[in-house]
C-alpha cells in the first residue's frame, strides 16, 4: 500500500511479516516490532493508520504512521521530529511514560494522552540536552532536561520531580504531558495536593532541542476536546486564572523557604555570639527570629507527615491556597463563581502575609544585617 500523504513511504504486508520503505521501494526495512511472525492476509491506511489482518492472529494496529511519515533524518545529526496533533483528552495510559509499552495480556492500551516527542540522538555525549516548549506567543511554557536537578528532594507530601529526558544514541520517545510546570514545595512539609501546573490551551506550540551547537525544532498542534463545549475565550479566561493563581503559590512557597533559610542561619548567629557582645543586638535577633517564626507558622504546617495529620494539626495557608488550585482545576476547563470567590478571600489574606514577609526581606533583615556587620559578627546571606 501507497501512504496517502507521502508517496515516497511504502508499506508491504508477506508471509512472514510487514516491511516498509521510504523511497519507493528501492530498499526495504522491517517494522516487526512486537507483531508475531505470521502471514499479512491484507492491510489499509486509515484514521493516519496502518491496519493490518492477520492469517489466524487477529488484527493490528500501528498508530504512529506520522513519525513513519517524516522522511528519515541522517543518524550523523540531531533530529526532532514533527509530533503527530495531540487532542487535550483526560484519563491516563501506560503508554505516556516514555517507556510504555502498546499491549497489555488482559485489557487494551489506551494512546498516550499527550505529546508524543520523537527525537534522533547521533551519539552518546556528555553535553546537556534540553527541551523547551513554548506557545504561538513565544513564551515558554515547559523546559526539560536529561539532567535530574541536583537540588531537588523528595519527601512525602511534596511536589514530583520534574521528568528528564532521554539522550541516548538513536531514536528517543518523550511524552509531554500537556501540563505547566510543576510547582515548588516546602521541604519537608506534608501538603496533601496535587503541584501539577494547569492543562494548557489548544493552538500551536513550538518545540525546540538543543544539545550543545545543534539544534532541531518543531511545531505541535493541540486540538480541544471535542466533547466539551469549551470556546477559545473561555479557554484564555482559565489559563490565565489558574496561571495567576499557580504564579501565587511558586511566590508563597519561595518566601517560605527563603525565610526558613535565613531563620536557621539567625539562629545560629545569635547562638555564636561571643559573651560579650552587645544584649540589645542579641535581644533584638531573638525577636526577628520569633517574628519569622510566626510568620512561617501562619504560612505552613511543618508537623504532618501523613495524609491524616491533618486531623491534629490544622492545614495552614499555603496549603489552602493549593486546594484552591486543585479545586478550580477542572477536566473541563473553566473557572467558576466559588473560584472567584475563595480566591478573593484568599487574596485578602495573603496581601496581609506578603507584606509582612516583604516589611522582613526588604527591611528588617537587611538592616539587622548591617548592625551584624557594624559588630563585626558577619552577615546572613541568601542561599542561591
């Protein structure tokens, strides 16, 4: 059979399996993969698949006739491939990790639910390789790396790490899952919720890999579910809703930690401090100590390390500002009138928060720093 989009790809079904060429029919290379070695009794291009029956072992399905499509690139050079239209679908499938396999021995395997990114590695290489998606205004949306961050740490109640990608030598698969990224935590706070950053929108996002030198690009296109009546202007009023108020939690969480690290560090300042050093400078760190203490308390709760902690210790604020994302969160995409509403109670408070914690970054740190410096103690420095 003759693609119907490129003429140059041929596909034959034989006695003992199904092949393909990409020029013709010049030369031939088989495209087993996981289908027994049987006789092919007939095969059809349709739906941007190939379907095949088989002599007494049913029928297949090969469903990424769009990578097969694209004329193959020279092993010798990095590759990206054109994604095949992505629909923003909910549910899940084993074949969105990127190792996933098509068949299941007891029940059927659902088609990734997300981009599906192929790429051509031409050999091993120590150089990073990254991946940034962005959308038709440029802005980006998604970076990932083959390298893991080394900052990063897992514990119970925290966010996931954000996936890396594969870099090894020829053909790679990466699914993206279609989502923002990924929020920061607390560690090591429990907070039983989801950081997952919101779906995107449909439209035009490009993609672009870069590892060293080179680079390859490509477009994907994202298609709206077409069983829900979601128009674009209630799409954009959700992005930019669920995008204000995910900004929100990335700035809360940062403070948090900010402070935390600069709390610590007081801590042991004062406790260093020599015998004779001056009782107001050490009355008054204790008192920045115990307001950023306070502060930290109204923000977070650092006793739960388990889902039911929360019956004896209460949630705090960052955490009920992460359910508010949860909850306005939807499979279908909008934001409705209690949204509204909790996040402009929300707001209220947290303009309260922020300006304590702006009155102690912007002011009372840096000027108790001075006095540290005036008594040639040293200074509180920020971790990067």
């Amino acid at each position: 059979r003759q693609d119907d989009e490129n003429p140059n790809l041929l596909i034959a079904g034989t006695e003992i399996g199904i092949y393909a060429s990409w020029n013709g029919g010049q030369t031939w290379e088989s495209i087993q993969l996981n289908l027994p070695v049987t006789p092919i009794t007939d095969l059809m291009i349709k739906h941007d698949d190939i379907i095949i029956g088989t002599s007494g072992r049913s029928f297949w399905v090969l469903d990424d006739l769009g990578l097969l499509r694209q004329e193959k690139p020279s092993k010798e050079s990095l590759h990206l491939y054109k994604p095949e239209d992505a629909i923003l679908v909910n549910g899940g499938s084993p074949l969105n990790s990127s190792n996933g396999k098509g068949t299941h021995p007891f029940v059927g395997v659902n088609p990734a639910n997300g981009v599906v990114i192929y790429y051509q590695i031409p050999s091993e290489s120590e150089e990073e390789l990254t991946l940034e998606i962005k959308d038709s205004n440029g802005n980006l949306v998604r970076k990932f790396s083959s390298k893991s961050d080394p900052d990063f740490q897992r514990y119970a109640g925290g966010p996931p790490p954000n996936p890396t990608i594969s870099k090894k030598a020829g053909l790679n698969r990466f699914v993206w899952d279609m989502r923002h990224a990924i929020m920061p935590g607390i560690p090591v706070a429990y907070i039983e919720g989801s950081y997952r950053g919101h779906k995107i929108s449909p439209g035009t996002y490009s993609i672009s890999l870069k590892m060293g030198e080179n680079e390859s690009s490509a477009t994907a296109e994202i298609k709206p579910n077409p069983l829900y009546p979601t128009d674009a202007a209630t799409y954009q009023v959700y992005h930019e809703f669920m995008s204000k108020i995910e900004d929100n939690l990335t700035d809360m969480h940062n403070r948090v930690n900010k402070l935390n690290d600069l709390r610590m560090k007081l801590k042991k300042v004062l406790k260093n401090m020599p015998d004779d050093a001056d009782e107001t400078l050490k009355s008054d760190g204790k008192a920045l100590v115990k307001k950023m203490k306070e502060w930290d308390e109204e923000m977070v709760q650092r006793k739960s390390k388990a889902y039911d902690d929360v019956e004896n210790f209460e949630n705090k604020f960052t955490a009920n500002w992460l359910f508010m994302i949860n909850q306005t969160e939807s499979d279908i995409p909008r934001v409705n009138q209690p949204s509204r509403d909790r996040y402009a109670e929300l707001s209220e408070e947290w303009n309260r928060l922020k300006g304590i914690s702006d009155g102690l970054l912007k002011t009372e740190i840096p000027v108790f720093n001075k006095r540290l410096w005036d008594a040639g103690i040293g200074a509180l420095w920020e971790s990067k």
